[in-house]
C-alpha cells in the first residue's frame, strides 16, 4: 500500500471539497445577513469530505462503510436539530458582535470569510482526517479498535440527542423563562451535548485506528475538541450565560463544564 501517495492525492482533492463548500456557505451568508448560517450546514461540509474520501477509497469493506453509516447518521442528527432550532431566529449574537468589530458591511464580508467560514474549513477538515485516513488504508475488516470507537461514538450520539431533547423541551416552557437547565443530563454536566459531540468523533478516531498510523489522526478530534471547548461552544457560552442569566454563576460552581459528573455540593 502506497499510502503517503495515496494519502497525497486524497488531499489534494478534499481540501478544495472543504474550502470550496465553506465559500458556498459564505456566498449565501451573504444576501441573507447571517453568518450563522455555518452553525447550521457545518456538517455537511464534513459529509461531503468523507463522500470525496469514500469515492477515492482502494477498496470499500466494512471499515469504510461504517465510517460512512457513522459519518451520515452523525450528520443527519445534528443538521435536522440545528435547523429545527436556529432556522428563522435571525443571527446568532455571537456573529451579530462580531460585526462591531469592522467598519463596514463590505469590510465584515471578507473579515466573515478569514474568521469564520475559512478557519471553521481548515478546523474541520483536520477533524475529518480519521476518516480520510481510514477510507484509504487497512484490509477494510473490523477489530477491537473499531468495536470500542463503534460504542463510543454511540454512547455520543445517544447523549447529544437525549440532551438537545430536554432542552428543547425545557425552553419549550414558558415558565422556565429566564431560569437555568439543571434536571436530567444537565444535572451532571453543564454542557452534556458538547460531551456528546465529542464521544462521537474520539470514537470515529479509535475506528480509524484500526488502519496503520491511524493513530496519528489524533490531531483531528484535538482540533474539534479545541474547537468545541475554547472558541465555539463550552467557554463562550459559559461567558454569555454567566452575564444574561441569574444563577448561571452558581449552576457553574456545583455543575461540571463537560465530563458528567455528580454535582459539587453547595453550603446551606
């Protein structure tokens, strides 16, 4: 197996796939006014990565298949509750900021492309290595790796689903208005979702493991859990909720910011 060629002609073929989707994305962000927009669609640009891959894979055996099966369930799930959340909502108020930080509409555009559309392109195509990598290399069959990633990225994807559930149900109540998420998966972590999220691509990882130097793909869910935890997601929201809900701080002190965990007790 020749695979720093293959790997070499793989690469040169996905990262336009992930630029080129990631200006799309930009393009229509444009008319629209929402760069939030990225928020939405951002994994199909993943999906359309691990299709290049698939396409260009030497041979498609069950190792390639279930990398797809969990690259397109993975996808379907967060894309359908994505738009189901955000769609009709206007601009997320982290993007809306950011527009303060430029003079003109004209000069946002472009500052739009470098700081979110690009660098979310180049942050998830690392993260799509493992699976890049797996579609190119190994007899295709499934092992021990494969069994342990198949459970983790399972064990993920039930608990992003069941806590995007019982927020969506919390927020649903106009009584709980103002008040802090603190029941359920929510009890244990203050970020359960992200928990989720991130099971799911360490498990695509351990899959991936099993072609050789698969584990060097680790930099992919390095680069999303960084993602996830210092830009995008846990510290950023954490801020936000901190400032514009009452009793977030004290949620913060007992509640664990990602790994579920039993609660920190409080002083009567």
């Amino acid at each position: 197996m020749t695979l720093p060629i293959d790997l070499l002609f793989l690469f040169i073929t996905t990262v336009p796939v992930a630029f080129g989707c990631a200006i799309g994305l930009w393009l229509a962000s444009i008319p629209l006014r929402d760069v939030s927009i990225i928020d939405m669609f951002f994994a199909l640009i993943i999906v359309a990565i691990t299709l290049a891959a698939f396409a260009l894979a030497p041979s498609r055996g069950s190792l390639q298949w279930l990398l797809l099966a969990m690259v397109l369930v993975w996808a379907l799930r967060i894309t359908a509750h994505l738009i189901g959340r955000n769609w009709g909502h206007g601009e997320d108020p982290r993007y809306t900021k950011l527009r303060s930080w430029v003079p003109t509409e004209r000069a946002f555009i472009w500052f739009s492309l470098r700081q979110v559309f690009l660098l979310q392109a180049v942050v998830l195509w690392l993260a799509s290595l493992p699976i890049q990598l797996g579609m190119q290399g190994g007899d295709g069959q499934l092992g021990w790796f494969a069994i342990a990633g198949s459970l983790l990225w399972l064990l993920g994807l039930v608990t992003e689903t069941v806590a995007d559930a019982q927020l969506r149900r919390f927020r649903a109540n106009p009584e709980n208005r103002g008040t802090v998420l603190c029941s359920g998966l929510w009890r244990y972590s203050r970020h359960p979702n992200y928990f989720g999220e991130l099971c799911v691509w360490w498990g695509i990882w351990l899959v991936a493991c099993e072609v050789p130097l698969g584990w060097l793909t680790v930099i992919g869910p390095l680069a999303y859990s960084y993602l996830i935890i210092n830009v995008t997601g846990q510290k950023t929201l954490d801020k936000k909720l901190a400032r514009e809900k009452p009793g977030y701080a004290e949620y913060m002190a007992r509640t664990s910011g990602l790994l579920p965990l039993p609660p920190k007790l409080t002083r009567p």
